[in-house]
C-alpha cells in the first residue's frame, strides 16, 4: 500500500527535530507493516487550530483527492489538526475517497469500528488543550505586566539582556539599544521635518540600515529592506515615549483561514506603566507626528473600504524583483506594492487600460478568430440537441430536489467560508448548479419546441462573440468570473523591469494553442515605457 507522512510542529519554540522524530516513528511503523512510503509533507511552526494556513496538509488532501495514495501516517491525530470541526472533516473527506488514517502512538485506526468516536474525543481534547495554554499563557504574562518585566514581543529600538550579566538565570529584561535608537530618533524627526513614510524607508534603504526582523531568526519577510508602513508603525508607536502599555489587544485564530486576526480590548482590561529608562522621544515630538498624523490620513473612505478586487489583472500581476503584488495606486495605473512602501526599487508605473489591453489582446483575438467562433457554434449547437435529449428523457423531480440542497450546501460554504475552494469558484459553481436546474424545470417545454430553437441556433456565433467581450471587458461583475480562468491559463503574471527602463512581462501560457501569439508593443505610464 502506498504511503503519505504528514508531520507538524505547532510554534518556533519546537525545531525541526520534531518532523524527524514524527518521520522516523511513522516510517518505523510503514517498514513493519508492508507500507511503501511514496511523500513526506510537514507543516513546520505552524498551528494545528485551521486547516486554512497549511500547506503541507492542503498538499497532502490534494494528493489525497487526486489518489495518490491509500494511507495517511501521524504520529497522532492532534497532528492532523487540534480542532474538533476540521479534524471529523477531514478524516470524512479522506475516508470517502478510500484513504485510510492511522495514528501510530495513538492507536488510531479510521477503518476500525467506533473510529469516529476516538476522532471526535480527539479533536475535543486538542480543542481543550489549546484553550487552556492560551489561559495559561496571559495569566503567566499578566503576572509578569503587573510586576513591570517583559511580556515579550520585539520592538525595533530595544534589545534583551540578562537581568544580572553574571548570572545567566537571572531571567532578562529589556534596554534601549544605542545604535537602533539613533534610527528610531532620525525616523521622528525626518517625520517632522515634511519627509513621507515611503521617503524615509528609501533614504535607510539607500544609507544600507538594517531593518526591522533583518537579524532575527524564523522570520520570512515578503520583501527586505524598510517598507512605508514598517516606519508608520515606529511613528504610531507610544512605548518610544517610556510608556508601556500590555493586553490592549489579543489575537484571536480564524477557523476557515486560519489566519491571526486583531481585536481590540475595552481600556478598562488595559495595564500601562511609564519607564523613564526605555525613553527614545520626547513627548513634545511624539505629540507633533501624532499630530501631523492625524493631519496626513486620507479622508477619502473609497480607499479604506476594501473588498473584492474589480479588474481583470488584479492580483495577477507580480514583481519580478521583490515577490510583490503590482497593485493600483489610482484608478488607472498599477505599480509594484514592494516599491509603494519603499523596500522595491522597481519603480515603473503601468497604465491599467494599456496592461489589459497588451497582455489580454492575444486571448481575445485567438478566442474571437472566425475559425473558433464557427468550431463553437458547431460545438454549441450539437451539445444543445445532446441536452435537450437527454432532458426529454428523464424523471425531474428527483433531480431538482437533490440540486436545490447542493445549492443551499454551497451557499453555506460561501457564507462560512472554505477551506478548499476561493469564494469565485464557490460562486460559480452555485451559478452552474442554478442553471442545471433552470434547464431541468424547463426540459419539457423545451423538449416539445426543440426543433424550433434548433432551428434559430446560428445566431449562436454572435451570442458566443457577446460573451467573450462581456467576460473580458470591464464590467466588476463579470470580471470576478474571468480572473478566475485567467488565473489557471496565464498564472501569475511576472513584471520584469530591464536596464533601459521598460518592463517586461512573462507569463506560463498553459494553453500553447491558444496563446502561441507574441506581443511586442510598448507599455508604461505614458504608453512608452515596458515592453510584452
């Protein structure tokens, strides 16, 4: 039988010996049973409280669904997953596509009798388990807030030393180090003097000032260098000022993403205390960019609002220097996000119009070309009369009954949110199933004026031409249905600046036949900039 180890570690408190150990012991256990081990996929530092966040175990289920194997080794099954919601579900999703479960340590078995019953003992327990570190956890560090000692956390300007240099057990606090709080000082009044966010970040960068998590370990940072927004939270930021504030806020874990979201908590939860040894600012400066603050914030709530992306390209377009996303900073032009916040150097600008216009014009044109559009009608149409066919012949009811519950399913999964599919897709897939039924309530009238509408179907290839323009034109609405395709034909679409100034922009044209055509006009701010 063939074989898949997964693996994981929850914090960065536990190493990479941990995989190891979880690697040999199901290993050991394959070996002795006949099993051929055909991957191994781990999740390292990361939590088991959302399938979400997890590339190995998402890796792991898509292997699962594509059947690349039969059996799934852990060590136990809070390794697969320390909800009791995600874990029953993915056991399910497993067992239906005939993938068995085996926890080697904990006896776990998902083709015995009563196994679900452990599986949901289990994810109860995980679930306990978390909630009472978490307690434990704040009231270990609000003992810690009361006594005025460290809670933890880095912050750019200080550094942790031991409580009595010649006793290492003496526990640590923390100081101001020197040399970061030289920055810190010329970040504030940079600030003052009129400099933006974005400035600041590129005159360090360009003065080679190590940035903030630059030397810590188990950080993965999207871009290097200072960014606009890392210099806004130093500006924002009080504890420059001595005061030390703990519990303002707690991180709670979401579900479906598994990503760390900030919530507030009520100033009466709050614990603050001033240290006259950790001062950096004054409080006549930190009043003046708390002031100057106030004045800079965009009043203009279109651009705070957030929401789904509206154009075609958004999202798919990525810099070839840092890793960033090419965003819109208007209306009508995109740029480099890593550059935006001033750690990019990359800093030409693209027309939205020109972008849309160089990159989708080979599909358009290949899509719209009078071969495909008379090799579609043809199709179109014979797969109409297939239909009508088969919708003649069959028993209704039934049928509508079972689509109308897998409407209300995905719609619950739209709503709740999904761990496997993009809120797009999810979309779709309601709208296809709407359809069927459509067709399905109306097979029989359909069905006795088939030859009638069969008989109107050549004007099939001007209906096929509309809906090619509708799906790539610039209606948001229909948009959010094409950037998902485009998303699987083009993949993410590199911006690569070279040395003359222009861009050019490469992308994985999965269907060669469909996008065999080259493109080499000019595209930039002012149409003369990059090339595609």
């Amino acid at each position: 039988m063939r074989a898949v180890i997964y693996s994981r570690f929850s914090t960065d408190k536990q190493n990479e010996s941990s995989i190891a150990d979880q690697v040999r012991i199901c290993s050991e256990y394959a070996d002795a049973n006949e099993m051929t081990v055909v991957a191994e996929m781990a999740d390292e530092g990361i939590s088991g409280a959302a399938l979400g966040n997890r590339p190995g175990a998402k890796e792991m289920m898509e292997a699962a669904f594509g059947r690349q194997f039969e059996v799934v080794l852990v060590t136990d099954l809070s390794r697969l997953s320390r909800s009791n919601g995600d874990l029953s579900k993915m056991i399910d999703r497993l067992v239906v596509r005939g993938v068995r479960v085996i926890g080697v340590q904990d006896g776990y078995d998902s083709s015995r009798r009563g196994h679900k019953l452990q599986a949901g003992l289990s994810g109860i327990m995980g679930e306990a388990f978390r909630d009472m570190i978490r307690e434990r956890t704040h009231s270990a560090l609000e003992s810690r807030a009361r006594a005025k000692r460290p809670t933890g956390g880095k912050c750019y300007g200080y550094k942790s030393v031991a409580i009595d240099a010649d006793t290492p057990d003496s526990g640590r606090t923390i100081e101001v180090d020197p040399q970061q709080a030289e920055v810190v000082t010329r970040i504030f009044s940079r600030y003052i003097e009129g400099a933006s966010y974005r400035r600041i970040a590129a005159e360090l960068n360009g003065d080679g000032v190590p940035s903030p998590g630059s030397t810590w370990k188990r950080v993965n940072r999207r871009t290097r260098g200072w960014m606009g927004s890392g210099i806004r939270a130093i500006v924002l930021n009080v504890r420059y000022t001595g005061l030390i504030r703990w519990n303002t806020s707690e991180w709670i874990k979401d579900p479906d993403s598994g990503k760390r979201l900030r919530r507030e908590r009520p100033r009466s939860e709050w614990m603050e205390y001033q240290d006259e040894s950790l001062r950096i600012i004054s409080d006549e400066t930190f009043a003046r960019t708390q002031q100057r603050a106030r004045d800079a914030a965009n009043p203009d709530a279109r651009l705070k609002c957030g929401g789904k992306p509206k154009y075609l390209l958004s999202g798919l377009l990525k810099c070839n220097s840092c890793g960033s996303n090419y965003i819109l900073t208007s209306s009508t032009a995109y740029q480099c996000s890593g550059n935006v916040g001033g750690a990019c150097t990359n800093n030409i600008r693209i027309r939205r119009d020109v972008a849309e216009a160089k990159i989708l014009d080979p599909v358009r044109q290949e899509l719209l070309s009078p071969e495909r559009v008379d090799r579609m009608a043809r199709e179109i149409e014979k797969r109409f009369a297939e239909r009508m066919q088969e919708l003649a012949d069959k028993s209704t009811p039934e049928e509508i009954q079972a689509l109308d519950a897998r409407i209300e399913r995905l719609r619950e999964r739209l709503y709740i949110g999904d761990p496997d599919l993009e809120p797009d897709e999810l979309q779709m897939a309601i709208e296809a199933a709407q359809r069927k039924r459509r067709d399905l309530v109306d097979a029989q009238p359909i069905a006795r004026h088939s030859a009638k509408i069969i008989a109107a179907l050549p004007r099939t290839a001007e209906a096929y031409k509309k809906q090619i323009e509708k799906g790539l034109g610039a209606n948001p609405r229909e948009a959010n249905k094409a950037r998902v395709i485009l998303r699987d034909l083009l993949g993410p679409i590199q911006m690569r600046p070279e040395p003359d100034g222009s861009l050019w922009a490469e992308f994985d044209a999965r269907p060669a036949a469909l996008l065999k055509k080259a493109v080499g006009t000019s595209v930039g701010s002012d149409g003369s900039g990059g090339r595609i």
